[in-house]
C-alpha cells in the first residue's frame, strides 16, 4: 500500500479520471434535458425561476466558501504536512469534494431536472466511493491520528458534539 500512497500522493487511482467523466456526463445530460428536450423537467411550471434561483444560490456561494477554505490541499507546495484539521476540514473529511457536489446539486434545482438528479445521485455515490478508499489510505498513513480525526469529524456534514 505504500506504494500507491507514494504513487497517487493518498488518492485514489481513478479519482481524477472518474471526476473528470462524471463532469462530461453530468453536464451533457444537464444541457440536453434542460435546454432541450425537456424529457424529465416536470415541476418547471411548479417552481419559477425565483424560486429555484433562491435555492441555488445559496447553495453555490456554500460550495464557493468551502472550496476557498480547503483549497489549499490540491496545492502540493503549500500542502501541511499529517492530518489536515484546519479551516473546513476542521468540521468534515471532504470539503472540496462536498463544493463539487454542491456545485452540481444547485445546477439540478435551478433545472428540476429529473434525468440530472438521478446523475448527481450516482456522482455522490462515485464520490462516497473514492473518499471511503482515500480514507483507507489515510489510515494507513497516519493510522491512529488519523482515526482519532474520523471520529471527531463527519465525512460530509459536521458532526454534532454531545458533552
């Protein structure tokens, strides 16, 4: 395993490539449903665009805020050394996948598109997948600090402390 944490730096070996596909795929039945043929856009009538704007925007600055705070992980020059629990990942694992998400999730509500949802739901699930093996990975690494960290911190969503 040392080998693959040397190799991808704690990644996992199709994560990039995986995103990179989910991206083309979320997008191309996005602007297709969307803007065009209209197959699975139900609730459009249901739901003005001021509405489903009040919704997305948030969601978008959300997802802007967490990639600014942890962005600094993806620079490798300026990457901290052990267990990263500063700035949002102070409170989860996986913030700037959590801003992709976001990102796609606010794309789905201004849209109501039933097709994009049902894609943003497997690019979750692809995403809880490649955080689950980083986490492997993460462990093996840094091993109790780091468990103690999982234990501390929600993988998506902070964790509500009972003391």
């Amino acid at each position: 395993m040392n080998t693959i944490l040397k190799e991808r730096n704690g990644e996992h070996p199709w994560g990039d490539l995986g995103q990179l596909i989910a991206l083309v795929i979320f997008m191309a039945v996005w602007v297709i449903d969307s803007f065009w043929l209209n197959w699975t856009t139900f609730g459009l009538e249901a739901f003005p665009n001021v509405i489903r704007m009040a919704v997305a925007v948030p969601i978008w600055i959300l997802a802007g805020i967490l990639i600014k705070v942890s962005h600094f992980v993806i620079d490798r020059d300026r990457r901290p050394a052990g267990v990263i629990s500063t700035g949002a990942f102070r409170f989860m694992r996986h913030p700037v996948y959590l801003s992709a998400l976001l990102v796609y999730l606010g794309l789905v509500i201004s849209s109501l598109s039933l097709a994009t949802f049902v894609v943003w739901v497997l690019i979750c699930l692809f995403y809880n997948y490649i955080a689950a093996y980083e986490e492997l990975l993460l462990i093996a690494k840094y091993g109790e600090a780091y468990r103690a960290y999982q234990r501390r911190t929600g993988r998506w969503l902070p964790k509500l402390q009972t003391r």
